[in-house]
C-alpha cells in the first residue's frame, strides 16, 4: 500500500480510541514498614489513536507498559492521569450499566489460556453466561444454537468439546474457547494479550490466521499486544514500539519494519531471530558490542529512556527527552537522531 | 584414546509410571557429542522429551521415571553405574546444566556471588577470599559487574539472573554444557545476548554446548548440529544447514512450515493445517508422527522406521528413504 493510499485509508476511518497523554504510575513501598516509597512509571505520557477496522500491534519488552495499556483500554487498570475516549466517551468514568455496556462493545482475550477459562466450567457453559449475561439472551434453545455457532467460527467441533472442560483441551483449543468467548457479546473491539506466547509452535500460526479471519468477517478492530516483531508484521496495519513506558515509535507496520525510525526498534528487529545460512551468519562478529552494551533497561532522570542504551546518542539525548513527531507522513518517533529519515526524504 | 565419544547415549529408554499406563519420554534414543567443541541444538515441542534427555545426560531421571534400557558413557565410562562420589565429580565438574527456569531458582536470602563460591567450595578446596575472587572473575565474564556481584536475585533482571546461573554452571569448567530453554522467559534482546554468551563460552574454552529448545530459529547461530524429538524419538539429526533448509523428515518439515518468522507473510500462515484430533494421537504401532504425516503410506502404519544413515549420508527414521 502507498503512502497516499494509506492516508486515503486513514482517512476513511475514524479513531475508535483517542488515548492522550496516559499515565499510570503504580506505587511500591520499600522496607518494613513501607515508609519509603518508590513509584513505577508503568505508562508515561502515552498518546495514540486506534482507527476503526484497524489490526493495531503494541509491541515491547516485558516490562514496557504494553500490558498495562491494554488493561486501560479495557477499563480493568486505572490510569493516574490523560485521557482514554473510546467513541467519544471516557473510559474511566464509565461505570453501572455503561460499563457494561462498553464491555459488550470491547472485549479482550488474555495470554494465559490455561488460567483465563474456569477450570469447573465445561465449553458450554463458559459460552453460555456472557451470551445471556452480555446479549440478554433468556431462550435456552438459542442460547445453545449460539454456543455451536461461535464453537465453529473458532473452528471447533461442538459435538467434540461442548461438554469437556478445560483440562481436557489442548493449549490451542482452550485459547480458541477464550476467544468464542470474548466474541459471544458481538464486540467491535478486541484485545488480544500475547494470545500466543504460551503455545506450541505447530498451534500458533492456526490463533493468528484464525485472528486475522476473524477480522475480516466480523469487521472487527483489533489491538494486539505481542513482543514479537513476526506476529506484528504478518497481522497488522500499523504497530506500535514501547519502551520503558514511553511508545517510542508508531507507524504503518511495513515502513516500520522496513526502515524502522526509531534505534529501539531497529535493535528489536535485529535481535529477532531469522533463519539464515551459516555463511551468512555472523556469529563470531559484534559479540563484543552485544556483549559490551549488555546493562539492560535503567531508569533516566532526563533525556531519553533509551539514551543508556543507543548507539546513535548524542550530546542532546541526556539533556532533552524527544517528543513523538512525524518524521515521515503517518510515521512518528520519539527520537532526536531518527533513522533513515533523510534517506527518505531524498529518495 | 581420542576414539572415544565425549559423551555416548545408546538406545536409551525412559519410561514415567503414570496414573494410566507408562509413558515413554525417551524410546531408544541414540546420540553422540564426539568431541570438545561439539554444538548441539535438540529441537521439538512440548512434551517430545526434550528435557528428559537433557537429565539422562546428567543421570538425574527420578521416580516416577526409570531408564529400562540402554547406555549413557562418558569418556568410555559408564555414567549410569556411578556411586555417589563419582557422579558428584561427574555433574558440574564434566557436564554441568542449566535447567529450564533455573533464574527462578537462585535463593532468595543469598547474594549471586555466594551461589558461586558455595558451588567452587562444595567442589574443589579453595579458601573463601580465592573463591569470592573466582566467582567474581565468573560474573564479569558473563557481563556482571563487580559492584552488583553481592545483588539478590530480586534485584537483578531475568537477563542478568540467567546469565549469573550460567556463570554457576561455568565455575568448575565443565567440558559440556547442557542448557535447558534458557532463553523462553526472555525478550528479544536479552535472548541474543545469552546465546553471544554461550557462543563466546564455546569458542573460548573449546566447551561442548546441548542447547534444549522449542524455537528451531535459535539454532542458527549458536550450534554446528541439531536433532529433531518427537514423542520421545530422534527423528532425525544432522548438520545445521542441512536440517534449516533441507529436511528430510516430514516433522522436521512441518516444524519448519509452522515457523513464525520476520519472512513469513500472511499466505503462508492460513495454509497451515490445524492439527485434527486423530492427528494428535501418536499411534502405538508404525512410525509415531504417521498420523500427522501427508507421506505416510501403508508401510508406515505397521513398522517403526529407526534412524539410520540414508543414501546421502544423513540420519533420518523415515521409511521415505528406504
């Protein structure tokens, strides 16, 4: 897709979610007596927007926030302050009915299939409660005719699972149900929470391109959260980089792949491991400077977050923190020396 | 002497006394690591017996499990019957291991630097100060400062507390190093910076490496030679290039086609098939993966194909190649 297209596109669809200036600090008490107290700036200064019909990757470390994000979303985490407005209400003063309405229109599928289904509950009753809780539904043989359908658009069996329960699944199988069931209440919005970080390789590809289906036929939004750079670049429209906190990067998830603006990203998209052949690999070369910036994430008092750490740094990095700008249309990055961006310019 | 294997499994047999039934994690596995300097991936899902392998090559199999058959030498000797002594100088001193979330398990109330020197005192007679100045020697060359030497586990990230438990794992020199998952809990970066550091150890101190994982992508640039478990079996084994991007065995291939990678694009991934529920069973009689297998044929529902050398000289237990 051109750049022009892309805007055309962005165009065409609204912001769903409006997240401005999100903050969410949690505090810690140290020692005994938890006088002393330190704060974790778990999200700092977040803004983005989610567009309608979009696949929107949030991508970090752990530890980045991105978890944290999604549970603001979902009005499940409670942000210190900013602002979260989904169809142009906030989020956070939702509540009662309103809230649950909003959960009718947003649901979220989370990383753990094994912790996230009762373990006392068979399929169809895991299926059965958020469809006559969320959908009012009161019609037993409906209810029913409904467990089958959504069992089968996850492409599941009902005459195999309806009555099994959890540990009588697989990993893939129960994360299937986790998604049935965030979709019984017909959400436009889904939050997938690293759906398949706890998997095995051979189920993986089947959740993802059943996602991406899904999308499609339902016309549903959906945010992944992942911190692997492979998911984001075969399911989204766009990704968005974490750091510390700090979204450092946001952009159409080819150009940012391609030529990432942003020194983290490029050192995620370096780290990520490929397949190569060994006269192509490099395995006794840069082991020094791996090695040698090994210190992992610290916390800076100013300047950028990932000044410790970049290699591209310079004298401004410590003084200033860089704002989240565009540096190419549709393309922003929080970075004093971003990459690749004259180059293409000129080109 | 030199003839000998470093360390020799021959058709060994693992079984774990379950609720219903037994279950073979290991079924007559055979596997060389020749020599110093050997790099070895072991590669398969979940419950393929991966880290069941890893633990015969320490002889640590416990009940519920029991080898019933096979052998296990090192140098020639056979590990299985040592006493206690021998297999105290055995484990650590030969072969030391990096078990699967081992960084979760460093105790709480000491500092990183005593685990090393308890392991150093535990197994040479070296004097607290020389101890304390060997483990701190260890924790540098793994990248850990002197000054966060006498950190707690809590107060080191997952990266670091790996990297301190590999540095345990180093501290008498072993010749093999068995690592089991080392790098599942870890991003991206941290990941990288691990297998540097086991290659470097590789390199440097001509150290044998068994690196345990689920992620064949890992391999690449870390060990010479991989083999390929399924359900407690070595399907086939060979050199890296040769299984990364020329397979031979069908599990070996669909292992690779459900690989998530920076190539793969949308196509590739709704092609792959989701695996059925009479896929999943591993059939009693014939080659185990014939239910999962697109090749499978008649021959393959009724015998057991072993691995063996096939007509280009690689190891593969497919009856494909017969």
């Amino acid at each position: 897709m051109s750049q022009v297209q892309l805007i055309e596109s962005e165009r065409r669809n609204r912001a769903l979610y409006e997240v401005r200036n999100l903050d969410v600090i949690f505090k810690r008490g140290r020692g005994i007596l938890r006088r002393k107290e330190s704060v974790v700036h778990a999200v700092d200064d977040v803004s983005f927007d989610v567009y309608e019909s979009e696949l929107l990757s949030i991508v970090g470390e752990s530890g980045s926030g991105k978890t944290t994000i999604a549970r603001c979303l979902m009005g499940l985490a409670v942000a210190s302050s900013g602002s979260i407005r989904f169809d142009g209400s906030e989020v956070s003063k939702l509540s009662g009915r309103k809230l649950l309405d909003y959960w009718r229109r947003v649901q979220m599928v989370f990383q753990d299939p094994f912790e996230s289904l009762n373990p006392r509950l068979d399929v169809f009753t895991t299926l059965s409660i958020p469809l006559q809780r969320l959908s009012r539904e009161k019609d037993k043989k409906k209810v029913s005719d409904e467990v089958s359908r959504l069992l089968w658009e996850v492409r599941l069996d009902p005459g195999e699972v309806l009555h099994k329960f959890p540990h009588q699944l697989s990993g893939g199988e129960r994360q299937r149900v986790n998604i049935a069931k965030a979709l019984a209440p017909n959400p436009k919005v889904l939050i997938a929470d690293e759906p398949i970080t706890m998997l095995d390789a051979s189920q993986r590809l089947n959740i993802l391109s059943l996602l991406i289906n899904l999308k499609t036929s339902r016309n549903l939004t959906i945010i992944l959260i992942t911190h692997d750079l492979a998911s984001a670049k075969i399911m989204s429209d766009r990704t968005a980089v974490m750091y510390c906190g700090k979204l450092v990067e946001i952009g159409p998830t080819e150009n940012l792949l391609t030529r990432p603006h942003h020194p983290y990203s490029e050192l995620i998209l370096s780290a990520t491991p490929r397949l190569t052949r060994r006269e192509a690999r490099s395995r006794e070369m840069g082991m020094s400077s791996i090695l040698a910036g090994i210190e992992e994430s610290q916390s800076v008092e100013t300047g950028c977050v990932f000044a410790p750490r970049c290699k591209y740094k310079t004298a401004i990095c410590a003084e200033s923190e860089p704002a989240l700008l565009a540096k190419s249309s549709s393309h922003l990055a929080a970075c004093h020396n971003a990459l690749n961006v004259d180059a293409r310019h000129s080109s | 002497m030199s003839e000998r294997d470093l360390l020799k499994l021959s058709d060994v047999t693992v079984e774990y006394a379950l609720e219903h039934g037994v279950r073979k994690a290991s079924d007559g596995v055979s596997l060389r690591i020749p020599s110093r300097g050997f790099t070895l991936g072991i590669v398969g899902e979940s419950g393929s017996g991966k880290t069941t392998l890893g633990l015969l090559m320490m002889n640590l199999i416990e009940p519920p499990g029991r080898i019933t058959r096979g052998k296990i030498e090192y140098q020639g000797r056979d590990i299985l019957g040592m006493n206690r002594d021998q297999l105290r100088r055995y484990r650590w001193q030969e072969v030391a291991m990096v078990y699967q979330s081992a960084m979760n398990s460093l105790n709480p109330v000491k500092s990183v630097s005593s685990h090393i020197v308890e392991v150093l005192r535990e197994h040479s007679d070296i004097s607290k100060t020389e101890a304390r100045e060997k483990a701190i020697k260890l924790l540098s060359s793994v990248g850990i400062k002197e000054e966060r030497a006498d950190a707690y586990s809590h107060e080191l990230s997952g990266g670091m507390r790996q990297r301190a438990v590999i540095a345990m794992a180093l501290a008498l020199s072993p010749k093999l190093l068995i690592a089991d998952e080392p790098t599942s809990a870890l991003d991206v970066v941290v990941q990288k910076q691990i297998l540097a550091l086991l290659r470097k150890e590789v390199i440097e101190k001509d150290l044998s490496l068994v690196f345990i994982t689920h992620e064949i992508a890992l391999l690449g640039d870390l060990v010479d030679n991989v083999a390929v478990l399924f359900a407690g079996e070595i399907v086939e084994s060979g050199e890296i290039d040769d299984i990364l991007f020329d397979p031979m065995h069908p599990y070996t291939e669909s292992l690779l086609g459900s690989l998530l990678s920076l190539e793969s694009t949308r196509e590739m991934i709704q092609t792959v098939p989701a695996l059925t529920k009479e896929a999943r069973v591993v059939p009693e009689v014939g080659c185990k993966f014939a239910n999962r297998c697109r090749y499978a044929f008649a021959r393959c529902r009724v015998e057991r194909p072993l691995l063996k050398e096939s007509s280009n000289g690689r190891l593969v237990a497919c009856h494909k190649y017969s």
